[in-house]
C-alpha cells in the first residue's frame, strides 16, 4: 500500500506564524519537498482561512496569482491549495488554471457542508482536482456522518478528508468514522490529525489500517495548538513499516524539517496543558486562552469551563460562548454552598 503523503505546511503552519513565510522559506520549503519525492504540496489558502482572521497575514493565507506565479518548478509534487467556501467566492477560483496548482480543496464544518457541491464542480469544471475536507469531524454522530456522506456523494470529489480540527479522536474513533464513510463513498480517503493527545501518528496509522489512502502533515508538525502529524515523522514511519510504500525519501524529508525548525517555526511545537485541555474537551484550541482568562474572573474550574463548551459543539470561536459557560458555572458552584 503506496499512501499518498500531503504537506500543508505553508497553509496549516500558517496559524503558527500568520502566514509570513518569506520568498526564500516559500522557495526552499516546495522545493525540498518535491526533491523529497511528497506527493503533494500544499501552498495556501486561496481568499483566508476561515477559522482566523487577521489584517496582517501573509502571501500563503490568500495565495494570489502573483504569489502562485512565484513558485518554484516542481518535477514530483503537485501543488494544491485550500479554500473555504464561507470567506472565498466561487470565482476566485476562475484564474487557478492559469497557475502551477492542480488541485484544490474544500474544507467545509459539518453544518455547512451543503455548500461544498458547487465548489466541486467548478474545480472539476477548470480542470482541477477537487478534494473536500471536513473539518472538526469529532463533533458529528454516526447517524451526521452517514447524511455527510450522502451529501457528499452527490458530488463526489477526488479525495474526502476527514479533519481531527481539535485534537479530540483516538485510534478507535478514527477507525469508526473512516470504516463508516468507507461503506458509503467511492471516493479515496484521507485523514488531516492534530496532536493534542498525543495520537496524531496513531490515528494516522488507524486510518490507514481502516482504508485511508491520503495522509495530511506538516513540517515539525507546524500547525496551531498541538500541531498536525509531523511530515517527516509520516515519511519516518511509513519507510520503516514494510507494509507500507513511500515515495519520499526520509533524508530530504527531514532537511526541509530542519529548515523549518531552524528558520521559521516562531518557537518549537509543544503538547502541554493548553493544547491537552483543548483535545480532551474538544473544542478548538482558540477558546483556551479565553477559557482560562475568564475561568480565572469568574473563580471556576477551567478544565471543567472547556468541558462544558465542547459539549456544547459551538461553532465558532468567540467569547460570549465562554462568558455564559462560566457565569452559569459559577452560579451552579455558589449554589452548592
């Protein structure tokens, strides 16, 4: 089993750093992957993220023709890069022909994943390979994902990621969800996992073994919170597992890791109380800072706050959510004295 192996490096890692990859780091980062033989490359978003705004962000956060135009020639990789329906019209897309990429995906939430079909056409209308990308996937029931699948078949793209947004799954969540869209879709299946808990290689190889085929990473697992799969930990595992194939070549893999580490990373990726609490409550990792700083005003257990927003699957980051968690938690807590 040969798994296909994409780095989003220049477009999750852009949380870590918003999105100022210089010339040199865009330049040094595609072509020592493509040297490295990984199948695919990730540069950007075209038109934002949309899960953080910012005035300030880099030429990787909307990807315009002038930043495609300046991409090194790749022999091995194709490039791709990431829209979200919500922050980018659909023709935005019109000029990607134009560019070196030839494959774009669509990342859509669960509650908004009817608008990922028109999307879909008009990528495969350009000549493009369309791929989708669920995002926060641990806030969907079996009875959701099963609909999400129906919807998606109608449409199908080339690749349908499922995205651990939160760092929440573990290895038999992973195995569930993917066993479940395997009997339902005949389209290849990917799995983008954050390191929150710690299991973002076991989950990766809890997809493979369930029928994913695509394996999302990044360079030093650069990426918000907890990180993503680390793509030279990818290239690691899947040359030392006989079961597995790889194209990319370990060594070349781990300079460009270096580079990142060295170059751009702003500080090292960590797993600590923050990043655990964001995956064990599942909720994005943008509400923690928010939820210790109010938990802290209203004197209430934090860990407890997290935990009652992730039930809650709120659906977007903002801080009326944690303000009414713990203003509800505080009187529940005097009401028991």
């Amino acid at each position: 089993m040969k798994p296909v192996l994409l780095d989003c490096t220049l477009r999750d890692g852009g949380n870590q750093n918003d999105w100022q990859f210089t010339a040199t780091d865009v330049r040094t980062i595609v072509s020592t992957l493509d040297a490295a033989r990984v199948d695919v490359i990730e540069v950007g978003y075209r038109g934002g993220s949309g899960s953080r705004k910012s005035a300030t962000a880099g030429p990787s956060a909307h990807c315009t023709p002038e930043y495609l135009a300046a991409l090194p020639d790749v022999s091995h990789a194709e490039l791709a890069v990431m829209v979200v329906p919500t922050v980018c019209p659909l023709d935005a897309l019109d000029d990607l022909p134009d560019s070196p990429v030839s494959m774009v995906r669509i990342a859509a939430y669960p509650w908004n994943i009817d608008g990922v079909a028109p999307y879909v056409r008009r990528v495969r209308e350009l000549g493009l390979k369309p791929g989708v990308n669920l995002m926060a996937v641990s806030y969907t029931t079996p009875e959701q994902l099963a609909a999400i699948a129906e919807t998606v078949a109608a449409e199908p793209p080339d690749v349908f990621y499922v995205a651990d947004s939160f760092g929440a799954l573990t290895p038999d969540d992973v195995r569930q969800r993917i066993g479940l869209l395997a009997e339902r879709l005949p389209t290849p299946l990917g799995i983008h996992a954050h390191n929150n808990l710690g299991l973002a290689a076991a989950n990766a190889l809890a997809g493979l073994d369930a029928g994913v085929r695509w394996l999302d990473a990044s360079l030093c697992a650069m990426a918000r919170g907890a990180g993503n799969l680390a793509t030279e930990q990818a290239a690691a595992f899947l040359t030392a597992w006989p079961r597995y194939r790889t194209h990319s070549d370990l060594p070349t893999v781990c300079a460009a890791a270096e580079y990142v580490a060295e170059q751009v990373l702003p500080r090292p990726m960590t797993v600590r109380r923050a990043e655990i609490a964001a995956g064990i409550n599942d909720h994005h990792f943008y509400y923690q800072e928010r939820i210790d700083k109010t938990a802290a005003r209203f004197g209430v257990d934090p860990w407890e706050a997290g935990r009652r927003i992730g039930a809650a699957r709120p659906r977007k980051v903002v801080d009326e959510t944690v303000e009414q968690v713990c203003r509800e938690l505080a009187a529940t807590e005097g009401t028991k004295e």
